[in-house]
C-alpha cells in the first residue's frame, strides 16, 4: 500500500528560475511594506480594501509607537533618495515614483516572466526537471487496494512546545517577563484550495518552558471529501508573541492573495510546462511551494523595514499518493517530529498528522 510523507518546506526547494519569476511579487509587496511605513504619517491615509497595503497596514498599527516612527522616518528616507528598491520598483511595476500612494498597487500588471531574458531551451529542461522532482515529492499513484474505510479529513496536531530561548532578553539583568506565544497561519493544496489556521493561544513561557498537549491539540483539520490525487497540502505555520500583536489571524488573507498572484504570474510558464496534462496536481503543488517561499520572503521585508522581528515562518508538506494511503506501517498517524521557529527567540513545536 502506497504511503504518506510530510516534510518541511525551505525557500531552497524552489528552483532559481522559479524564484527568479516571481520577484515582481516580492518587490510588489516589499514597495507595499514601504508605503504604508511612508503613508502613515497621514491619519487619514485610507488603503483599498484586500490590497497588500490594506492588509499589511493592519500589522503596522500593532507595532509600538517608536517602531512605527522610526520605520516611518527610514521610509520617507529611502523613498526621497530612490534607492535601488524603488528604482527596481519604477521598472518592475512601472511606478515612476513610491511615494504617490494613490497608485492602485494592487491593479498593477507585474512584469512577464517571459520578457527575462533565460535561454529557453535551458529553461524547457530544467521545468521538466523541476516538475518531475515535484511529481516524486507528491508520490505516485499505485494500484494497491485501499484501506478499508478511507479517511474523510487530514489533521495536523500539535504535542508539545517547548521554549530554548525567550523572547526580549535584557542581558546580564535578565528576561522582560513571559513570551505569550500563539501559532497560526493557513493552509493551500494542490486543488489550489486554501484555508484558516485559526490562532491557537500556546500560554506562556520563560526559557526551558516545556508545555505538552494530551490528546495532542488539533491545529487544523481540512477535508479530503472530492479531493483528487496524488495530492499535497501545505501548512503554512507563524509563531508569534502576542504582545508585539499577531499576524498569523492576517496569514489567510495573504495566503489567498499571494496564490492567485503567483497562479497569475506564471500561469503561462505553467501552462507550457505540464506537458499534456501528465503531471496531474503538481501544478498546484508547485504553487503551494511557490506560497510557502513568498510568505518567507515577506516575513523578511516586514522585519527589514519596520524593525518588527516576527520568528522565520514554517511551511510544513504532506503528500497524499492516493485516497487509501497510510503512514508507515499502515498507520494512520504520522510519527511526530519537531520543527523549529527562529526570530527574537527560539521555540521547538512538536508535531504528526492523523488521517481521521
């Protein structure tokens, strides 16, 4: 019988053509990050609704008042002098300058992949590659009789949590109190199907806090009712510290835009790709990598110009061949494993899914 694995996802399993085409995305949004630090001078600026300004200008307003001053004045800096992120900018998303925040950013067309200048032959090659590659991460269908009574939904749980190092350390006195930790986020599959990972309020932790979850706590459950196969999901997973005010309850929102721009952006190098139809669900797949890569990526962007420091975000893969698979020895859950999240602090979470 067929099997089902799950690993986490790093920005270096994106193949560098594939990053490469999605820059104007990134660029898109880190010009969004700068504005909003740049418009918010203005009390009445106002941000059109779902725009990646809109959406980030939530996360703002919860910064404390001297990161959101000196993210501002680094702003209005950067912008006047037209550094190389806003001379990018003006080509990229033909924006002649930032600080116009009545330009819908949000409308912009983003530059084509197809004007890069890539070798084409080369590229054709190492799409096929890349896609193959893709295919054996989802695992191939097998013919296998399937497990009596097939499972309705998929959950990722988590056991354990436990804190290396906390938050805010104020050397040689001490530590500012307790970390109020919650994770959250959202979820995409290869049906392109996204969803909720509803904040989960963890409780709080000094450093070597261990806090363990029996029954393990259910962080999310997606159906698998019509699903197709070979199929993947992604978990796309923040940790926060709840004083510094969350944005894993704003991953959802984003998560459905950065799909659709990235289904957008390379719809026509992903249409020449799947050659007749013969990868099945890898083009979705291929964009779930795709979201987990730009998630880290704006995670990056909103450290660097506000001085927020959220933990790296996690994206957490789980490949289903066929609607009968199991887990290793026919089991229906996964032997827990940890992952690590890294920013102001470090914390460890373990995790398994259970097929239900």
């Amino acid at each position: 019988m067929s099997e089902i694995t799950s690993r986490r996802i790093n920005s270096t399993d994106v193949p560098t053509e594939l990053a490469r085409a999605v820059q104007p995305i990134v660029l898109k949004w880190e010009a969004a990050a700068a504005r909003v630090a740049f418009g918010s001078a203005n009390p009445m600026q106002s941000w059109p609704k779902g725009s990646p300004e809109e959406l980030l200008h939530q996360r703002f307003t919860k910064l404390p008042v001297d990161l959101q001053e000196m993210s501002r004045k680094r702003a209005t800096e950067s912008l006047q002098r037209r550094p190389r992120m806003a001379l990018r900018a003006g080509h990229h998303l033909n924006i002649s300058d930032l600080r116009d925040l009545s330009v819908q950013m949000d409308q912009l067309q983003l530059a084509n992949f197809n004007k890069l200048q890539i070798d084409e032959p080369l590229l054709e090659r190492r799409t096929i590659e890349f896609f193959t590659d893709t295919a054996k991460l989802l695992g191939q269908p097998q013919s296998a009789a399937q497990a009596a009574g097939p499972p309705s939904s998929i959950t990722l749980r988590m056991q354990r949590m436990v804190c290396v190092d906390e938050t805010n350390a104020v050397w040689p006195i001490g530590e500012n109190g307790e970390d109020e930790i919650s994770i959250g986020g959202a979820t995409v599959d290869s049906d392109q199907n996204t969803g909720q990972i509803q904040a989960f309020n963890c409780g709080n932790f000094d450093d070597s806090t261990r806090r363990d979850w029996n029954p393990a706590a259910d962080l999310v459950t997606v159906s698998l009712a019509g699903a197709t196969y070979p199929r993947a999901l992604f978990a796309n997973l923040l940790l926060v510290e709840r004083d510094h005010g969350g944005i894993e309850g704003l991953v959802k929102q984003i998560v459905d835009k950065l799909a659709q721009e990235a289904k957008n952006q390379l719809a026509g190098w992903l249409a020449g790709a799947a050659i007749g139809g013969a990868f099945g669900g890898v083009v979705g797949a291929i964009i779930g990598l795709v979201v987990g890569y730009l998630i880290d990526k704006l995670v990056g962007i909103i450290a660097g110009w506000w001085d927020d420091d959220p933990f790296t975000p996690a994206t957490i893969m789980v490949s289903l061949p066929d609607s009968g698979a199991t887990f290793p020895n026919n089991s229906r859950t996964m032997d827990s494993t940890v992952v690590r999240f890294r920013g102001p602090g470090e914390y460890a979470v373990r995790y398994d899914w259970q097929l239900r």
